[in-house]
C-alpha cells in the first residue's frame, strides 16, 4: 500500500529565496523537498507550486488545508497555480 505524500506550509525558501522586494515567501514542502510558495489571503491559502516539482498531490494539500482551517478556526479554501 503507498503511503500518500506529506505536504507541509513552511516559511523560509532556501532555494527560490527572496523575491525581487527583499521578501521571502511562506514554502511548501512536499517529501522534504521545497516544491511551491503559499500566501494566506483571507480566507483562501494561495498555493505557487514549481513546476519542474511533478504532480501536484491534491489530496495532500487538501489535508494541509484542513490542518490549518482547524489551527485558524475557520474555513480556508485552496487556490493553486502553477510556475
């Protein structure tokens, strides 16, 4: 049986680092490596995720979702593009 992958939202990029601003964007980690940037806006998590980082693993997400909708204590919803 295949264990799912795990996905968390981390802060601090080591590989994209900070953008053009100075700013450095909120990470997520999937299989321990960085594979997109995420920003909370209201109540939508914004995911970036890299492209060159493969399938994006939806049912994960979705459980990082729910993590953070029950540490936030209040709905979020999942907004995911592409870069």
């Amino acid at each position: 049986m295949a264990v799912p992958p795990l996905v968390r939202f981390l802060p601090d990029p080591p590989e994209h680092g900070p953008d053009v601003n100075g700013w450095i964007a909120p990470i997520v980690v999937a299989g321990g490596v960085v594979r997109g940037t995420w920003q909370l806006d209201g109540d939508e998590v914004r995911v970036a995720w890299f492209k060159e980082s493969g399938a994006l693993p939806r049912n994960a997400l979705r459980a990082e979702i729910a993590r953070l909708t029950t540490i936030l204590e209040h709905e979020l919803d999942l907004q995911v593009a592409l870069t």
